[in-house]
C-alpha cells in the first residue's frame, strides 16, 4: 500500500486511534523530507542541459517531485489534527470508565447511608434521652440523701466514660453533640427543644387558685415545710461531701510532701 493509500484510508477511518496516527504521522514525515530532497535534485538536474536536454520531460519531472513533496507537507496537519481529536476520544473514554466506576461506589455508598445512618440517629437519640432521664432519676437520689451519707450518684456519661467530671479538654458529648433531623436537617432532633419563653412564663404563672388561701392553707404550710426540710438536708448533705472531699485532698496533699521529702533524702544519701 502506497503511502497516498494508508493516509485516505487514515482519514476515511472515524475508529483509528492515536498509536496508528502517530506512527502513520511518522512515515509521512520522513516521506515528506524525502520528497523534499528528491524535488532539489530534480530541479538541479532540470537546470542542467546536458543532464536533461528534453525541457519538457525535464519539467513534468520537476513538477511532478515538487507537486509529491508539497502534497505531504500539505496533508501533515490534518493528520496532526486528526491526532488531537483521536488523543481527546481516548482521554474521554478512559475519564468515562473512570467515571463509572466512581459512580458504582458512589451509589453504593448511598445506599448504605440511606440505609443504616437513620437507624443509627434513632438509635443514638434514644440512647441520649435514656440517659437523660436515668441522670434526673439520680440527680433525684443524691438530692435526697440522708445526713452522714457521702455517697452519690454520677451521670450515666461519666460513668460510661470512666470520667470523675467533665473538663475543657474532656467535655460533655451528650451536652455539646448535635443531631439533626433526617427528613429536615436544618432542624435538630438532638438537643430537646428549648421551650419557648412564652411556654415559659405560662408555666411559671400562679394558678387562679390559691390553695393558701383555702381551708387547706395547712396542707400547704406542711408541704413547705417539708420542702425546705429536704432543701436544709441536700445542703447539709453537699456540705458534708465538700469537707471530705477537702479532707481527703489535704490528706493526700500530705501523704505527696512525705513522698517527696523521702526521695529528697534518699537523693542526697547517694550524693
């Protein structure tokens, strides 16, 4: 096949690819500075006589070596061009595999998102209420106490943690998490709703009627006793439990500065 063929099959090929252009690209190259060398010589020899005196053939060979030479220049650029658009095909149909593949775990991903993270947020939640409610409960029992006794009940997240209290660097989860809603998310499931201040202010309002100003005013005076009793009792209590805990710090505090003066001695005997 001449290389007048391979170029127009090349060109009448929409399915060629950039391998096939660039070696064909290639050869027409090389055959392009072949014909330029050929179409040099042929007008050297055109201008001599005694190489070539018939000056018609003389001429039909010069014209036919330049015309040769000027044809390849002349097709290098299409073919080019025709490499570029190959070289984009190839570069698109390599993004679209990639592209697919990236969709496929996408969906995936999607799927198991929509599946699981609403369980996971109901689960979640439930868990938080619980465990608020279960901290009132004891809030409850330690704010009823008896006198004499110390001991108290932690928070369930405290305790579910490992932690004595909260801190900067250790701070409450349940307290600063927030968890949206999965239909709204502009919306939180997690922290309850803070009641409004109108809700508020309706609940703090007296009731129309005053029991302490009935034939019950007694029942009342004895639950108001009884309230400031236990009010009395849960400071007494708190009091208590500060001034062991302060005692048990000092004691500590003591037994360290033992502990240190010991090494201290220690150290200057080796010295």
């Amino acid at each position: 096949m001449s290389i007048e063929q391979k170029i127009s099959s090349a060109l009448a090929n929409l399915n060629i690819g950039s391998t096939d252009l660039t070696e064909l690209i290639g050869e027409v190259a090389e055959a392009a500075d072949a014909a330029e060398k050929s179409a040099a010589a042929e007008k050297e020899k055109a201008l001599d006589l005694i190489v070539s005196p018939d000056i018609d053939k003389a001429h039909e060979t010069l014209v036919a070596a330049e015309l040769t030479r000027d044809r390849l220049k002349a097709i290098l650029p299409k073919l080019r061009h025709r490499l570029t658009e190959a070289l984009a095909i190839e570069r698109h149909a390599r993004w679209l595999t990639d592209y697919q593949r990236a969709e496929k775990l996408r969906d995936q991903a999607a799927q198991k998102f929509a599946r699981q993270f609403p369980e996971l947020l109901d689960n979640l939640i439930a868990l938080l209420r619980e465990a608020n409610e279960v901290d009132r409960e004891c809030g409850r029992v330690n704010s009823s106490a008896p006198n004499g006794e110390h001991r108290r009940l932690n928070l369930v997240e405290l305790a579910a943690r490992g932690l004595s209290k909260f801190t900067r660097s250790q701070p409450s989860i349940a307290a600063t998490i927030q968890l949206p809603e999965w239909q709204q998310s502009s919306t939180f499931a997690w922290p309850p709703p803070e009641p409004s201040f109108a809700a508020a202010y309706a609940a703090a309002m007296k009731p129309s009627f005053d029991p302490r100003y009935s034939a019950d005013w007694w029942k009342v005076l004895e639950q108001d006793n009884a309230e400031r009793a236990k009010v009395t009792q849960r400071r007494q209590a708190e009091a208590e439990a500060a001034q062991v805990t302060s005692r048990e710090a000092y004691e500590a505090s003591l037994q360290q500065q033992e502990k240190d003066r010991e090494r201290q001695a220690q150290e200057r005997r080796r010295l």
